[in-house]
C-alpha cells in the first residue's frame, strides 16, 4: 500500500505541474481543437495536447519501476504505447489518415504481443493472438471514441484504473497495480483542467495512450484464485462503459449506413443523455456511475463460480442490449 500512495502521489504531481505546460505546447504549436456545433460540444477553440502530460507522468514511473518488470514485456508495453501516443501526438497537429493510425496501431499490438503480452487461454495460438489483436486494438480505439465530452474518457480511464489496481493488490500483481495506479493518478491529475468547461483536451495522444495501456493491464491481470472460464470476462466488465459506447455509435452509424470509423457525430451516449434532459456534466456523472457498477461486477465475478459468474454476465449483457435498444429512440434519439 505504501508503494501505491508514492507512486499515486508522484504521478499526480506530475500530471497536475505537466498539464498547463502540455496546454501552452498545444496553443504554441497550434494543436487546437476548433468548435463545430455539428460534431463537437465545445464552443471556444481549446489545446489538445492533454495527453502529453498523462502520457509523460505515466512513463516516467513506469521508468522507475523497470528494474522489477519482465524487461522485454516492459520494452513492449513501452515502445507500443509510445507509438499509439506519437500517433495521436501527430493527429492532434497535422491530422492523419484514419487508416494510417490503424497501421501504427497494429504495429505497436504485434510488438507488444511479440513479448510475449497476449491471451493464452484458448485452444490454438493463432486464435490467442487473433483475440489479442482484437482486444488491443478495439479498446484502444474505444476510448478515442469516448473522449467526446469534457472529464468523459479520463475518469473513465481513472475508474477503470483504479478497478484494476484493486484486483491486482488482490492476487499479489503489485507490480502490475502500480501501473495502473500511475494511470489513475495521471487521469486524476489531468482532470483538474479537463472537467467541464475544460481548459484542454486530452487528444488522440492521450486517448489512445490510455486505452492501449488499459487493454494491456486487462491482458496482464492474473486471477489464481479462479478459474479462466469464469475470469476472462473482468476486463470486459471493467471496460464496459467504453466497451458500450463503441457498440452503440457502430450499430447506429451501420443502420444509417455510415462508416463507423470515419464518420464524426454528436451520437455517443454521453450526448443523447443530454438529449433526454441531462446537462453535460450530469451525462458524465451517470457515465462514471455505470463504470463504477460494472467494476464491482467485476470485483464479484473475481470470486464467483462459473453459474454465479455467468449469471451475472448474461444479466449485465441483457441489461446492455435493452440501453441499446432505449438509446436508439427518443428522448435519446434523434434530438429534435
């Protein structure tokens, strides 16, 4: 516990010193977001380099605590996660190609696996790493999804997080819990500037970043006290808010015939709960409140036998399709 109050402390420190810097990089190099009340809810132009500074924070603990890892998986979760960074790094300032990023993307996911940092749960290896690449890639862009409204994608990030770190300080993971307790405090640090109204953004350098190193902490999380069956679905649950996002503006950009990937939207959860009456910073809240129930499903599946566990997995499903469902209408949608 001590390791996790200096690491927490430290990197808050850093995120909260390095974010305003990141701010005044972003106006200096001209990495700002400009308003367009078609696809965006911001009105004045704003920095996005926010993810410089979570980025930052995050690696030079990581840094410090490198003696104690498996130094080739700390190389690839390190120069992996850099990539996803530096490729939303020059996003936020020239604007890439969506497939160029999904490139780097599955460049920095084969390093990453290539260490050794993969599923090892199924029964042939090429559907391990088919299911790996998947989970990499999918969250990684998920959170880029969900950083779509002030204070969304960083507390979700922190809450996660913070989840995760709490289930490894369960089964002995420390070194693992001291990861994600930097990317909490690096998410809390930087939320000080991003809640509403926000005086910078994140960006793809930090959206990514966050939801790269997330999807590698749910692949690294080790449950002993369980059974595979039952614990393969943790992360998902952990995840399930940005899990849940990416999955509602897929459908709905598919049934208007729309490119999921490519088409730019105020569709998301967070805006048709302020559709149906909610203010910006409301939607956020129930948002966070979702993620703070679907970790403690989680926290209960750690424990749960295999009936219990997918119980509660068909029920939080079944609870899923039915919001899905709900948020394809009004008052959800369309506005108007």
């Amino acid at each position: 516990m001590s390791s996790y109050i200096a690491v927490f402390s430290g990197v808050l420190l850093l995120a909260v010193l390095g974010t305003p810097l990141a701010r005044k990089l972003g106006l200096r190099i001209e990495a700002v977001d400009q308003p367009d009340p078609t696809r965006k809810v911001h009105t004045v132009p704003t920095p996005r380099l926010g993810g410089v500074a979570i980025f930052a924070s995050t690696l030079i603990v990581t840094l410090l605590l490198g003696g104690r890892y498996n130094l080739g998986q700390l190389t690839g979760i390190l120069v992996g996660s850099t990539m996803v960074s530096l490729l939303g790094f020059f996003d936020d300032r020239f604007t890439m190609s969506p497939w160029a990023k999904l490139l780097g993307q599955l460049v920095a996911a084969g390093l990453v696996m290539s260490t050794g940092v993969h599923i090892t749960s199924l029964p042939w290896d090429w559907l391990d790493y088919s299911v790996t690449l998947v989970w990499l890639i999918g969250i990684t862009n998920a959170f880029n999804l969900l950083d779509n409204m002030d204070g969304l994608s960083g507390g979700i990030a922190a809450i996660a997080a913070g989840y995760f770190a709490l289930m490894c300080s369960f089964s002995g993971q420390y070194l693992v819990g001291a990861l994600s307790v930097a990317v909490m405090a690096a998410c809390i640090g930087f939320l000080f500037y991003n809640w509403n109204p926000a005086t910078i953004f994140m960006g793809d350098s930090g959206s990514l970043f966050l939801g790269f190193i997330l999807a590698t902490i749910g692949i690294k999380l080790a449950f002993p006290q369980n059974v595979t069956f039952v614990t393969w679905m943790i992360p998902i649950l952990v995840l399930g808010v940005p899990i849940f996002d990416t999955t509602l503006v897929t459908i709905s950009r598919l049934k208007r015939r729309l490119n999921p990937l490519t088409t730019p939207g105020k569709d998301h959860s967070s805006h048709r709960l302020t559709y149906a009456g909610l203010s910006s910073r409301e939607a956020v809240l129930v948002l966070y409140i979702l993620g703070f129930i679907l970790g403690m499903v989680a926290i209960y599946v750690t424990q749960a036998g295999p009936l219990d566990g997918y119980l509660m997995g068909v029920i939080t499903v079944s609870v899923g399709l039915y919001a899905l469902w709900t948020m394809e209408r009004k008052p959800f949608w369309p506005p108007g």
